[in-house]
C-alpha cells in the first residue's frame, strides 16, 4: 500500500510560504533539481491542492518544450505528463483532465483508495491548505522537508490546528546541499 509523503520547502521557523503565498525564500538549484528528480521518478502518484494544481498545470505541461528549457525543466515536465496526478478540490471538475483524479468530498476514502492502487510513495506536493486538512484526518504518513536557512517570522506555518501529539520516526537526514538546505525525513509513528 502506498504512503502519502509530504514534500516541502521550509523556512527554519516552520512556515511553508510568506504571508501571500510567496516562495521566493525557498533555495532552489540545479543540485537540488537533480536530488529531488531521481527519487519522485521512482513515484507513480502526485498529490495536490487546488491552488498548487493549478499552478503546475499552467507550466509543467510544455515547460520542457521551450527552446530556454532546462535539464531540469525538461526532466519534470516528461515526469509530469507521465505522473497520475490526485487533487483535492470542492470546486473542480474533472470531465476533461488527462490523467489527473479529483477527491472532492470523503477525502479519507478518496486517499485509501488512492492508497491502495499503489505500493510506492505518494508526493503530497506544497499545498499547505490540504496538508493541514490531511494531517488533520491522520491521512499523511511522511514528512519529506527541506529546511531552508531562512527565519520568515510571519506566513503560512507547516502546522496549525493540530488536535494532539504526531509522533515522528526520523528515517534520515540524508543531505545538506551548498545552498545551506537540509533534508529531512521523517515518518509517522502510528505505534
């Protein structure tokens, strides 16, 4: 069966994005580009909120087919188009998306289902809105952050309206990259 991982950038001081959304402190490069594509090319499933979905779909789509593109631009765009993408979403509809299933109520059914048509990990990719309405139904079993060396003060926190202890089994910090990012993985100890 499949485990929903979340993936995301954050800051030292627990937030996932600046107070309107942005993501400008996040370090990225083509260091992490490289790390991060091997181990979501052994995934099969994206996971996303609306807002990220959207997002992505506005660009990955031909973002390897532009003559600027680069190694990484092309990489994740074939990943992309090749990936079966999950969102969770009240308001949209998905009578014409390739490849792409929409959960847009009983999202803990929608998940266990997801869940079990697949033995490897599923990406919960940014969405800060739906990780809290995952990690609120106990519905994520991963956390594959990369801390960056930022203190934001103020923005979307990773966690918020947590209605008790998550216990935490920490895998590895396998990586700390030039660019001062560290990697952490950690597991939900449900024992």
């Amino acid at each position: 069966m499949g485990k929903v991982i979340s993936f995301m950038h954050v800051s030292l001081d627990g937030f996932v994005a600046g107070p309107n959304g942005e993501l400008n402190w996040a370090k990225v490069d083509e260091e992490l580009f490289d790390y991060v594509g091997k181990r979501i090319s052994e995934g099969d499933t994206a996971l996303y909120g609306r807002v990220t979905y959207q997002m992505m779909e506005s660009y990955w789509p031909s973002a390897g087919d532009k003559p600027t593109a680069t190694k990484h631009d092309i990489e994740h765009s074939k990943w992309y188009k090749d990936v079966h993408k999950v969102v969770l979403s009240k308001t949209m509809k998905d009578a014409a998306l390739t490849n792409t299933t929409i959960i847009s109520d009983n999202i803990s059914d929608g998940i266990h289902a997801i869940k079990q048509k697949s033995d490897k990990d599923i990406l919960l990719f940014g969405s800060p809105t739906a990780t809290h309405a995952l990690i609120q139904q106990d519905l994520i079993d991963g956390y594959w952050l990369f801390v960056n060396p930022v203190i934001l003060g103020r923005g979307i926190p990773l966690f918020t309206d947590i209605s008790g202890p998550i216990k935490l089994k920490l895998l590895s910090t396998t990586r700390q990259f030039s660019s001062g990012v560290t990697e952490l993985n950690y597991e939900v100890d449900r024992s």
